[in-house]
C-alpha cells in the first residue's frame, strides 16, 4: 500500500508531515493542489477530506487529516526513527514542546507574515511591530530549547521540530524576499535574531530527503 499526501505549496500544516516522513526516511507520493484554482475545495477533494483541509495523508483504509495526528500515527505505524522520543521522558518533553509550539508559534508567526505575503505590507506599522515583539517572545522560546541539545525535539529531530520549521522558514522566506519591511520589523536575518535558531535551521535543512518537502513554487520563483 502507498503512502500518499495532499498538500499545498508552502502550507505549513502538510509540510509538518513531510518533514515527520523524510525525518523516518518513508516514501510517499505527494498530490499537489492548487490553492489558486481551489482545488482543496472541489469535490472530487471533499469526498477525500469533507472539510477541504490540508493535509490529507491516506494509506489502505486509514485517511487522516491532522498534522499533529498524523504524525502521531506514523509513528505508531512505522516505528523505526521515532518522532515522539523511545523513552517515557523523552515522549513527555517532546509532546509539551510540539504542543506548546503547535499553540504558539502558527499565531504569532501568521501575525507578521499574513499582512505582508498577502495583505501587501511594506511599513511597520504599531499593529506590525506589536506582531513582531510578540513573534520574537515565540523565537526566544525556541531559543531556549536549542541552548543543550542540537534538535528541539533532542538529541534527533522529532515532532517538535517537524511542527516548527515550517514556520521559521517562512519567517527565513520573508526575510530574503522581504528584507526591507522585515528589518524595520527587527528581523533582519535567523542569525542577528537567534544564532541558536539559524543553526538548527542549517542541521534540518542538511538531513536526507528535506529538501525534497520544500514549495515548488520557491524553485520556481528562483
């Protein structure tokens, strides 16, 4: 049976489970809608997903439709290279810090990067830098999960990091392709804002198969 997933490009819920996929080394195939064309709202998608969400991930008989569930699910279904951690310690730090960040991190992060990617922003506005100052508590708090161990999840990368990437490479995203509104924001660049978060960057983004899990669209934007 083939592992399949539907996604959107640059959605970070969908690149969540990506990542849980290429951090256990799984094979998948990858159907790629187009948000422009809403094609996550068609009913041939609906009769997948009735909420015309992403992602979808379907094996055999198993649809599901949560980032974080399914996440959880892969690693009940494929053990090997656990996301949630071997030991009952581990499994309880990773599920906290993948919850916290789950809670966290997509608002603030949504706050700053919605008004500029799709609202058109180019000056920092008070509603801007209030974003911003709270956007950089959230990266403060990654931060600190990085000073003792080269993973948010550990020693290894885990769910907590498959959670959080997505949305610290879209800020990353923003600040190359949007320097001038996101300096005067105070995010000039990962490593003037945090050398610990720029680093763990670095490290996912050299692992086997994650390079395969980014948009299309920024490759074809190059």
């Amino acid at each position: 049976m083939s592992l399949e997933i539907w996604t959107v490009s640059g959605a970070p819920s969908p690149w969540r489970v990506a990542l849980g996929m290429a951090f256990k080394g799984l094979d998948y195939n990858v159907n790629m809608l187009s948000a422009a064309r809403k094609e996550h709202k068609s009913d041939a998608y609906f009769a997948i997903n009735p909420r015309g969400t992403v992602p979808t991930v379907k094996e055999g008989d198993t649809t599901l439709s949560q980032s974080v569930a399914i996440l959880a699910w892969l690693d009940r279904k494929y053990p090997a290279k656990p996301l949630f951690g071997e030991t009952p310690q581990d499994t309880g730090l990773i599920w906290q810090r993948t919850m916290e960040i789950f809670d966290y991190l997509p608002d603030a992060t949504s706050g700053v990067l919605s008004p500029i990617f799709f609202q058109g922003a180019d000056e920092a506005t008070d509603d801007l830098k209030n974003a911003s100052e709270r956007l950089q508590v959230e990266l403060a708090h990654l931060t600190g999960f990085l000073v003792d161990t080269p993973f948010l999840s550990g020693a290894r990368p885990g769910a907590a990091d498959a959670v959080a990437f997505p949305h610290v490479r879209l800020i990353q995203r923003a600040m190359e392709t949007k320097p001038g509104i996101m300096q005067a924001l105070g995010l000039p660049d990962l490593a003037t804002v945090s050398r610990e978060i720029a680093n763990w960057v670095s490290r996912i983004e050299a692992l086997p198969n994650v390079a395969a899990t980014f948009p299309p669209h920024w490759a074809e934007a190059a």
